[in-house]
C-alpha cells in the first residue's frame, strides 16, 4: 500500500475527536465537502469504514478507533514538535463557545466589538464540547459553564446564571397566566437533568409531572421548543435572554433558582498575551457589567 496522505490522517483525526465535520472542517481550514472527500479516500485506501454518519454527527466505528488510537498519539507529537515555529497571528481569534450562550448572549452583542476592531478576524466555534488547548492549539480562548475550577487554565469569572420558567406568548394566549399552584399542571418541557424542576417546585410550591410533553439534552433545543409553544421551559435566564428581550418568550415568574455553575472566559497560558484576546476580554467583562446591573 502506498504511504497514507499525512493531511487525510490529520483530517481524519480531527473529525475523530469533534464528532462533528463541520468543526472538524474549520479547524483544519477546510470546506466539509473537501474534507469528506478526504476521509472517504482514506476509508477507500484502508478498505474500511471509518465513521458511521448520523444526523446529530459522526461516530467513530470499531476500525475508526482502532485507528485514532494508532495514528493519535503521533500526530500530537507531530503538532508538538512544529508548534514553536508556528507563528501566532494577533488579529486571528478563535473562540469556543457553548451554542445556547453564542445565540442566546455573545452574537447579538458582538456587531459593537467588531465595529471596533476592524482589523481583528473573530472565529467563533460553536460547540458542547469542552475544548482541549492542548489538542487544539488553533483555539484561543473558551467561554465556558462550570464551577471555574479547571486544571492549566485561567478561568475569569463573567456572570451567574440563574433558573426561571418561560413559555412563549402563543401558549399564554391559549392557556392564560400559570400561578406557582398551577405551574405543575402545565404543559412541561423537561431536560437531561430532571433534577432542576424538582428543585424549582420544592422551593416554590407544587411537585413535577410523571412525565413530560418532551425532553431535550441541548439547552438551545429546549429554548426553541418553548419558542414554538410546546410547553414550559426551565430556562437559564443569561442564554434566553435575547429571547425574552425579544419578546419571543415571556417569564413567568420573578423568583429565580441560582445554578451552581456560573460563566467563565477561559484560556491557556499561550494565549495570555494575545492582543486580539486581550481586547475581546476587556469589551466581554465590560457586557458582562452591564448586563449583571440590568439583569
């Protein structure tokens, strides 16, 4: 067999590791058609297949980690090893973000930042999936959800979230107004974790449904199906924000369920001293005042 293309392998492993061709794509400075195209080369070549595709992504198959597991570990040492000589450009900034907080907070506010740094080339990643620094040296700078504890990291605190019900004007219309003894006899949209509505009814009277109309795992799905009208959602009241300014749903309640995670901008040492993060953090602790003293 002839030598393996050393671009397809690292295609094939950042597709491996994201789950997702699409990120993936990016972060090799590829189209998702160039690197499909690569990767079924390379299932071509192998005479396997790699991946199993799926609406929701790509999984790898029993061929595809044995791979990953074969090839991995060489081409981090290879990235490694070329890292120094890979000159780092200041007016490149790439950030991860969780989707709900990219929608839900940090686009609608971004055109102001942009308008003020012409010259800086922002990539947003949108992704559920905590980054690596290590394994992705292309990323600057995360905005991530948690207790703020992360090893190798600086983690700058930005806002507390907080919990709330919230349903879309079209359900109000039908249904009128939920008071806290009715709530539990509503419509409800649960999630992952059913935790926080037992929680929320605890506290503030009522108790949680057997079942639910639907349950989501992502937080933006969970968002827009209240959007939609299909029940009441527990939202977090930082990435529904827009929604609600918007007036696409409305809160039904003035009490609020702290979270026990809060929102941090994150970053490795190697970004410490990048211009373009550190204009992009001082514009984001600026939102982050402002929206706390309005919020």
């Amino acid at each position: 067999m002839n030598r393996l293309p050393l671009h397809a392998l690292s295609g094939f492993a950042a597709a491996a590791r994201s789950s997702n061709l699409t990120r993936a794509a990016a972060a090799q400075h590829l189209t998702v058609s160039a690197l499909s195209h690569q990767i079924r080369g390379l299932e071509e070549r192998l005479g396997r297949r790699l991946f199993d595709r799926g609406p929701r992504g790509v999984r790898l198959t029993a061929d595809g980690e044995r791979l990953l597991a074969r090839i991995g570990p060489h081409l981090d040492a290879l990235a490694e090893a070329v890292r120094p000589a890979t000159a780092r450009r200041d007016d490149v900034l790439t950030i991860s973000v969780l989707p709900s907080l990219a929608s839900g907070w940090l686009v609608p506010r971004l055109g102001g930042f942009l308008a003020a740094h012409p010259q800086l080339q922002l990539s947003l990643l949108s992704s559920e999936r905590l980054v690596d620094f290590d394994r992705d040296p292309g990323v600057d700078a995360a905005l991530r959800m948690g207790p703020g504890r992360w090893p190798g990291v600086t983690a700058e605190h930005l806002l507390d979230e907080s919990l709330a019900p919230v349903a879309s004007p079209a359900l109000l219309a039908r249904h009128g107004m939920p008071t806290a003894a009715t709530l539990h006899q509503w419509p409800l949209l649960g999630e992952s974790d059913a935790t926080h509505w037992e929680v929320w009814f605890a506290r503030h009277g009522g108790h949680a449904p057997a079942r639910y109309v639907a349950s989501f795992d992502d937080l933006e799905s969970l968002h827009r199906a209240a959007v939609a009208g299909m029940g009441v959602a527990l939202a977090r009241m930082v990435r529904s924000r827009s929604l609600v300014e918007a007036g696409q749903l409305v809160v039904l309640s003035e009490q609020r369920l702290p979270s026990d995670f809060a929102h941090y901008l994150v970053y490795p040492p190697r970004s410490a001293d990048h211009r373009g993060l550190l204009a992009f953090r001082d514009w984001l602790h600026a939102q982050a005042r402002d929206d706390a003293a309005t919020g």
